[in-house]
C-alpha cells in the first residue's frame, strides 16, 4: 500500500536515508546492505552511497574502492575545487549488482574535512548539491547512505543532506554515551540552518544478547534516556547474517529459518522507512 502511495505522490521525490553512528561496530553497513535489499524486493529503485573511507559496504556489494565514486562526483560538485576535478561522469562511477546501484567509497575521503576546509561555500552542503546536481532523487525511489564512525565535515554534509536517519547501536553504556553525543549533533547541525532537520527513523538496538542481564538493563536505560524515540525490535546476535555477509549476500538469498526470522527484521526496518515518508 505504501509503495502505491509513494510512488503516486512522491514523484522525483526519492528519500535520502544514512544510517549513522559515530561509534564503529555497530553492524551500521549489514543493515543498510540488508535493508535496501528489503526496499529493493518491493520494487523500489535503491542507490547506496559508500561515504565510509573504511569501503565496507563497496567490499560486500563485491565492488572495488574507486576514486570515480563518492569521492570524485563530491570534488566535481565544487566549483572552487577545479583543480581537483577530473572527466568522470556520474554513471561512470556507479556499480551495480542484483538490482542494486551503488557509488563506491574510496580512502580518500578520509582527507574530505581537509580538503573543503578552507571553502567560501557552504561546505555543510556539499553532498546535498551532488545528488541535486546528479538528480539522484529523480532516478532513485530511496538513497541509502553508509556514514564513517567519525565526527566531523563529512558526517555534517550526510546529515544536512539526509531526510531521514536510522541509528543502529550496541547494548552497552559505551554506547549509551555516543547516542547522547549523536543526538547533540544532530542538534548542532540543525543549529546551523542548512536545511530541514532529518527525521530520526529509529534506532536499532543490533547484535543483542538477549539473555544476558546486562544487556537487557542497558537497553532499558538507553530506552529511558531517549524518550519518546521509536525502537525497533531488537536484531539477535546470529551467526546466519554474519554468513551471509562472508558471501557478499543478503539474508534474502537464503530460505532457511534462521534467515527467514532475520527476513522479517529487515521487512520491518524497510517498512518503517516507508510509512515515514509515505505522506510527506
């Protein structure tokens, strides 16, 4: 109902979804990797965006870290920037795999806050003006992009070009203390004034140990802290979805049972993403 609904009112108006933690090893890339295979099984047109220096999520998709991907499509968006420019067009970046289009990340992203630091040019709004130049939201029903465990310019660029953001997170106070900080963030670039402040989707309590007292008290407390936010249910610890990943597939690919309970986690985050912009 939902896809009818979006695609019907929604045209060239795709949605632009990060999934971000500032804290690495979350399971951040095995969530997006899965979710837009979910949104993907609907029938919608899904581009991830590898804007992680690490390339985890280029290396699951089987693709190669490029200078042609993010990274160059971001320098060639700046005009103030021509020294770096290079012939590449979009297309030529892109890769694409069992229905999916991704552009790959490369290292040097690592160097994105140095490189745009001195900039007269919003450099908050780099990777908002890239997928308008591109008209990424045209082609795509849904851009999913994959944030580094860092904070900083490019992080800041991901949230003001983001229309919504999910927050995958471990169930320990380590984590308790990053999510406050995240949220304060958040705060921060909305302070700034570069646009509409993103929607927090939800947070996904992942990898949980669900007999373990100390896993159930920290998630209580993470719970408790931020009131009023949306939870999903929690994504058990199973060696099925790191199997898959071993394989650069998707739970998808698999009909056993354990795959199948892990199918229905990722239906469930895809239709949230859904009925969170279905009547925007």
């Amino acid at each position: 109902m939902f896809q009818k609904i979006f695609q019907s009112n929604q045209l060239n108006k795709g949605k632009v979804v990060s999934f971000i933690n500032q804290k690495g090893g979350v399971g951040k890339t095995t969530l997006l990797f899965n979710t837009a295979h979910s949104l993907k099984n609907k029938g919608y047109r899904v581009l991830c965006l590898d804007m992680d220096p690490q390339g985890n999520l280029t290396e699951l998709m089987g693709a190669k870290l490029s200078e042609s991907g993010c990274w160059q499509q971001l320098m060639n968006s700046v005009k103030e920037l021509s020294h770096l420019h290079r012939p590449v067009s979009f297309s030529q970046g892109l890769f694409q795999k069992d229905g999916l289009t991704l552009l790959p990340s490369h290292q040097l992203l690592s160097s994105f806050d140095l490189t745009v630091a001195s900039l007269m040019s919003p450099r908050q709004l780099i990777l908002k003006k890239m997928i308008e130049i591109h008209l990424l939201k045209r082609d795509y029903d849904f851009i999913l992009l994959d944030a580094p465990p860092t904070l900083g310019l490019l992080m800041v660029n991901i949230v003001a070009a983001s229309d919504g953001v999910i927050i995958p997170f471990h169930t320990d106070r380590f984590s308790q203390q990053g999510l406050a900080h995240f949220h304060n963030m958040i705060d921060e670039v909305i302070d700034m004034q570069v646009g509409a402040s993103p929607k927090i989707i939800g947070h996904i309590p992942n990898r949980v140990e669900g007999r373990k007292k100390s896993t159930q008290q920290s998630y209580q407390e993470i719970a408790d802290q931020l009131k009023g936010q949306f939870f999903f249910e929690p994504i058990p610890n199973k060696a099925a979805i790191n199997q898959a990943s071993l394989q650069q597939s998707s739970v998808f690919d698999f009909a056993s049972r354990p795959y199948r309970e892990l199918q229905s986690h990722f239906d469930q985050i895809s239709a949230k993403i859904e009925e969170s912009f279905h009547e925007c």
